[in-house]
C-alpha cells in the first residue's frame, strides 16, 4: 500500500488493497472539520446498521456496493456517489468486493 504524500498526484484506489475475508480502511485525511477515509470491503463483507453524528458523502471508486438507508436499498456503483443525511440508519453489504471514500464534514 502507499503512503499519500500532500502536494503530490496519486491513485486513490491503489493506497489500499482487499483482503480476503476483510473490510480495509485508511484515513487520508482528519481534523477538527472531518475527514476522508477510503475503504475496501471483499465480498460479503459490510458494516452493520448504524448511525452517523454528520453527513456522510460516499464515492465509489471501484465495483459496486449495496447501501441500505432507513430501509431503502440503494446499489451504488462505480463513479456514482451519495450522500447520507445526519442521522438516518445505515448499513453497507458488499455483494461484490469494492472501494469506496467515505467524506464526513463536521457542522
């Protein structure tokens, strides 16, 4: 995996790797406003229901994910983006392996 370097150009998909069996993660960046955190689910992995404190922005970098909002389910695929409102329920379920960014922005 890469190291991101500021200032530089990179691959966002290539600072991350799958792992078998695994849900990955790597915050690229945090500060008091937020952060931006990409993320690599194998298939059938996810993340059980729950709920965000902020708006989450979703972009989907490669393959495809199932997201499931207030009950609503939602596929989600490659160059498409969403974004959860504060406070619905949600959870993710990965059908498929895929990358996604996660952008939380406090306020």
């Amino acid at each position: 995996m890469a190291k991101v370097e500021k200032g530089k150009v990179f691959i966002v998909g290539d600072l991350i790797a799958y792992t078998e069996g695994g849900v990955v993660s790597k915050e690229l960046i945090h500060n008091d406003m937020g952060s931006i955190t990409l993320f690599s689910f194998d298939e059938g992995q996810g993340l059980s229901e729950h709920i965000a404190p902020y708006d989450a922005f979703i972009q989907v970098i490669e393959g495809e994910m199932e997201l499931t909002v207030e009950d609503s389910l939602h596929i989600i695929k490659k160059g498409d983006s969403f974004i959860i409102p504060c406070g619905a329920r949600h959870a993710v379920h990965a059908a498929k392996p895929f990358k996604m960014l996660l952008t939380m922005i406090r306020g």
